[in-house]
C-alpha cells in the first residue's frame, strides 16, 4: 500500500535560522554575492540561544544580469519530486522538518520525535526521508526515543547518511573547507562553541581509522581523534568532541544483523571522488581523496553500512535528494501504486539524460574542484559541452568559456571536469549542452568564498 505521509527532514545547513525578525542563515543575496558572508552573522550563529528554523532551505535565488540563478537549490528540488508522487505541503502529506542545525543532534532528534507525535500524523502511514546528518538525527529519535505511541511509521529512507562519520568535516572543524557561504576561516569560527556540536557529531566514529600519521618503520600510525594529546594538538573544542563521542557510542552501528525499530534503506554515492581519510603531516592535517569512492562528501563505506539493503546512485551529495535513479527507488517503495518505481539498478525504458553536479557548492580563491556530468543511465559515449561563465559582480563577467566532453569506452554513469577557481570572490555559472547546442537544463552555480 502507498505511504500517505512524509516528513522530510534535511542536513546541516539545510533550514533556515532567524533571529528575532533577522534571517541569520543563509542571509539574504545581496550578504553574500560578491562579498564575505558578514562575520556578524558568524558570531550570531556560534553563539545565540534565540536562534529558531522556520523552514527547510530550498534554495538562494541569486540575480545575476538579468537572469535568476538558484543556489543550493537541492532541497527545494528534493520537495519537488516527492510531489511528482503525489504528496502536497498544502494538503498535509509533506512535511518538512526544519531545524536548529547548529545543536547537538540528540536535542534535535528530540525534536523532531516530538513533531511525530503530533495529530496530524496519527493513522497515516508515514514514511521518514532524511538526508545527510538528517539520517542520524532520524535514527536517534527512533533507536534511543522510540517511535511515538500510535504512529504508523511504514519506512525510513536515509539518503547520503554518514552512518560512521565523514573525513571531510575535519577540514570543516580545521577552517580548512569553505561550506556554501562561509570560508574556511568562518567555519571554525561558527563552530567554536561546544553548545552547538553538531559538525563535531559529523567526524568519523571512534575505532574509524581514517587519521593518520606517517611512520618511518610502518608506514603509517592511526590516531585516535578522541584522544585528548590528538585532539589538544589539533586545537579542536573539547566540549564538542566530547559531544561527538557520547553521540557515536549511543547510535547503534548497523552491521549484519541489525535490528531496526521500522523498515530502513540506504542511498549512497559511489561515482564522486570523496575525502575518505586525513594524513597528520609536517604541513598539518591533509585531506586523501579518492576517486569514485563516495558522493562528494561522505564515502561509501558509511553511507552504505552492510546492514541495510542500499541502491547506489552516481549523484553528488546535495543531488542525490533528487537523482533520477535516487528517486526511482522511492517511488517503488512510497508508492507502489504508481509507474516509474524501481528498486535496484534495473535499465528503464526512458530516454538517457545529463545533469552537471557541482560536487562542492563553494571554494576558496584558487582551489581546484569537481563538477561532474551525470548520467541517468551508464553509457558507453557522452559527446557534450560545458560552458563556464566567471562573474565577478553584477557589471562584470568574463566570455563564456566552452569545454567539450568526448568520451567513448566502457560503461559509465559519471565524469569528472576539474576546474580552477579564481583568486578573487565570483560567482562560477555552468550550463550544459548537447553536441548541437541545445540547452540541458537550469544552470549550476559554485560560489568562491574567502
């Protein structure tokens, strides 16, 4: 039988903050084009307790010559498809769940357990999609809360969940990645205060051994991040390791055999080159990617633990929310009832279409980074056209430039383009094209933050 209802709840960064009458996150556009996100606003979300969500960040419409670029805008594009199913925010059977990203993910599983036992949920059968640190959130409240008296909840689907952690939040913790409009630098400044630890909840789980240290007679030594010498070292805030530890020891590791409170499964990427460990070097700590070892963000051997069944999808972090093959496997499970459900990598019979996917949505001046085209399907030739505009504010862009992609070999479903960003704040616009010039959709767009 189909669900009636979902709650949709997303990750960090993903719902608005405001404070009094003040959107403190994202901000507004005309805060963050073509300029610092205003460190204000950093001190405001590293330190107030008045701090509410008032909903899920759909996107940042950013305006730009005449044209309207929505930034961030997977969210809003995950909302969108579940209503292709058939589910309304107006009518009730979608709701999103925003909320304090900032705080300790146990106080926002409270939170959210409490928004599960409201009335308007009783005698539905209700279904949970949950992306990124929205999974954890979600399994905290109903592994360690329990799920509410009366509620008929059918299914958990946890998209993209770093199940066992993800490297890349130490370079976030560091102040060494920027994340959507922070800098780097801004980054460790927001996340300083021990109140809100949720970033820290984000690194790998102790006994992970994804820090490393060279060795002259092994080759390498594995450090425990939760050590106080490591973590001393490192400057990090002991309040929130603290937080990450009691965290990672009272969520439950799915393993074989693992037990869950209702039906779960798991979408994980597994095309995008990933940061799947740090190296502590002379230089200090260094991220180790990989290739096609994850979406971007958390890698695959914790988004896809090996106690859950899990469709794997060649979507970036943020796109796998709304990923062709992504939402196949929902809709054979939210809706049986309907078409175009499918619940493992079986081949449709819909025409192979190419989406661009930023695999980071901001850089600092000068870093290299991925945006890669995707396929809803494996193909064995892609012959298309990036064009990338460089704006650096609202008088002056540079001349499009075009790169071609032509590629025949095996079977794939992702390919990777490596840009360079400039060494000054701008905006980077990408279009895609076919071979013969026809435009393959909205525009992408990657922000340069410093």
């Amino acid at each position: 039988m189909p669900i009636d209802t979902i709650v949709f709840v997303p990750g960090i960064c993903g719902s608005v903050l405001v404070d009094g009458e003040e959107t403190i996150w994202p901000g507004t556009p005309d805060q963050v084009l073509f300029k610092s996100y205003p460190d204000r606003l950093v001190n405001i979300l590293a330190t107030s307790t008045t701090i509410r969500a008032t909903d899920v960040l759909r996107s940042v419409p950013l305006k730009l010559f005449g044209q309207t670029i929505y930034h961030f805008s997977g969210y809003g594009q995950a909302l969108k498809s579940l209503e292709q199913m058939g589910y309304s925010e107006k009518r009730g059977s979608l709701v999103p769940f925003p909320y304090d990203w900032r705080q300790d993910i146990r106080e926002s599983a409270k939170t959210l357990h409490t928004r599960l036992s409201q009335p308007d949920l009783k005698g539905k059968r209700v279904a949970i999609v949950a992306h990124s640190m929205g999974g954890l959130l979600a399994r905290y409240a109903l592994e360690k809360i329990g799920i509410p008296a009366g509620l008929n909840l059918r299914l958990l689907a946890l998209l993209a969940t770093p199940h066992l952690g993800a490297p890349v939040a130490m370079q976030n913790v560091l102040g060494l990645r920027p994340e959507i409009f922070l800098s780097a630098k801004q980054c460790r400044a927001a996340l300083a205060n021990p109140a809100f630890p949720s970033a820290y909840q984000l690194l790998p789980r102790p006994g992970v051994p994804v820090l490393l240290a060279p060795d002259p007679d092994t080759g390498f030594n594995i450090l425990n991040l939760f050590d106080k010498a490591v973590y001393e070292k490192l400057k990090l805030v002991p309040g929130a390791v603290a937080a990450a530890e009691a965290f990672a020891g009272a969520l439950p590791f799915i393993g074989p055999g693992f037990r869950s409170p209702c039906p779960y499964l798991a979408i994980a990427g597994n095309a995008q080159k990933t940061v799947v460990a740090n190296y502590d070097l002379p230089k200090g700590i260094t991220a180790v990617d990989e290739e096609n070892s994850g979406d971007g963000t958390v890698p695959l051997w914790s988004a896809a633990p090996p106690g859950l069944p899990v469709r794997y999808v060649a979507a970036a972090h943020l796109d796998v929310c709304f990923d062709s093959e992504a939402m196949a496997m929902l809709r054979a499970v939210l809706r049986p009832d309907l078409p175009g459900g499918r619940l493992f990598a079986v081949n449709s019979a819909e025409a192979v279409t190419f989406s661009l996917q930023p695999v980071k949505e901001s850089v600092s001046p000068g870093e290299r980074f991925i945006v890669a085209v995707v396929a809803t399907e494996t193909v064995s030739s892609i012959h298309l056209v990036v064009e990338l505009t460089r704006v650096f504010d609202k008088t002056q862009k540079d001349a499009p430039e075009q790169v071609r992609l032509d590629y025949d070999g095996g079977p794939v479903r992702s390919i990777p383009l490596e840009f360079t960003a400039p060494e000054k704040r701008a905006v980077l616009l990408f279009q895609l094209f076919d071979k013969d010039g026809q435009n393959l959709g909205e525009p992408r767009s990657v922000l340069v933050v410093s």
